[in-house]
C-alpha cells in the first residue's frame, strides 16, 4: 500500500486533484494506494495531535502511516515553501512512524519552479525522520495550465514525466 499525502487544508485544491491523479496512475501499474487529502480532516485535528489524540488521530496514524512504507508527499508551493499544514502533519507525528521509509515528492506551483524549494526543504524534514527520499522529484509548474477541471493531466509530457516517477520507484523498490 502507497499512501498518497494531499499537503494542503485549502479544499478543492490542485494538489488533492493531482494526489487522485497519481491514484489513478499507481491504480493502472497493479500497486494499491490511498489518498489522505488534509483538506479532509476536522478542523481540531492538528490541536488534538497535540494535546490529546483522539480517535480521528489514532485512526490516521494507523490507516495512512504506521504500517505504510512507501508514501507520495503532494506538495504546494506556498510562500516559496511548502504548507504549514503539511509542517504540523509531520510535527504531531512520532518520527518512529516514519523512520525507514521511502517517499517520492511531487512539486505544485502556479508559477514556473514547480515549488523546487519547498520540495528541498521539505526533503529535510523527512530526512530528519529517516524517510528515503527518492530523488526523481515531479515539479509541476504553472500546474492551472497541465489539469483539467476534473483533474486530468492535460500535458503529455507531464504525464509521461509522472509515469516515469512511479515506474522507476515501482522498480528500484520491488513493488
């Protein structure tokens, strides 16, 4: 199982639509997935990810991370950064569920970088709590342009660059 990580609260964003996309793609290679879209969690999670961890917490923990190995970050550049939501996704999370897994980073931005800084420093922290990072990072620039309103991937060369993400991934990791 693949998990899918949506790095944004902001609802109906490009980047859930581009988490469901990669859905779609691993689908098609024969690997199971999940999106876990942070839009989609109750507005005092990151509190009681804290404080208390509710049931919410524990069944996020345990559905979309624990006993995952291989996870895709969907990142939004934000600020010339990545999202403080996906910072307090990491930050409430223990590292032990994290430490000697592998990722791949998909860069999202209006503009023309494709959030390659967000992606580095985003690289960081899951180096911080041994995550693998595969170093065939997707950077979708001027991503308004490449998906339809249903989410389709417009760009064929942007299509084939993803596939070839997962595939390389799907190989280097036995999947």
């Amino acid at each position: 199982m693949i998990t899918i990580i949506s790095g944004t609260n902001r609802k109906n964003s490009n980047s859930a639509k581009v988490a469901r996309l990669y859905q779609n793609l691993i689908k098609e290679k024969g690997l199971a997935s999940q999106v876990l879209d942070l839009a989609e969690l109750s507005s005092d999670f990151v509190s009681n990810m804290y404080s208390n961890h509710t049931q919410e917490v524990e069944q996020v923990i345990q559905n979309y991370v624990s006993d995952i190995k291989h996870f895709v970050f969907v990142i939004p550049e934000y600020n010339g950064s990545f999202t403080g939501a996906i910072k307090l996704f990491m930050d409430g999370i223990s590292p032990k569920y994290f430490n000697h897994k592998s990722a791949m980073l998909v860069g999202v931005a209006s503009g023309r970088a494709g959030n390659i800084v967000g992606l580095s420093q985003f690289t960081t922290v899951l180096n911080h709590v041994k995550v693998e990072v595969f170093s065939n990072k997707v950077l979708l620039s001027g991503i308004d342009g490449l998906l339809d309103e249903s989410g389709k991937m417009t760009n064929d060369n942007q299509l084939k660059i993803i596939e070839n993400q997962i595939d390389t991934y799907k190989s280097i990791h036995g999947l």
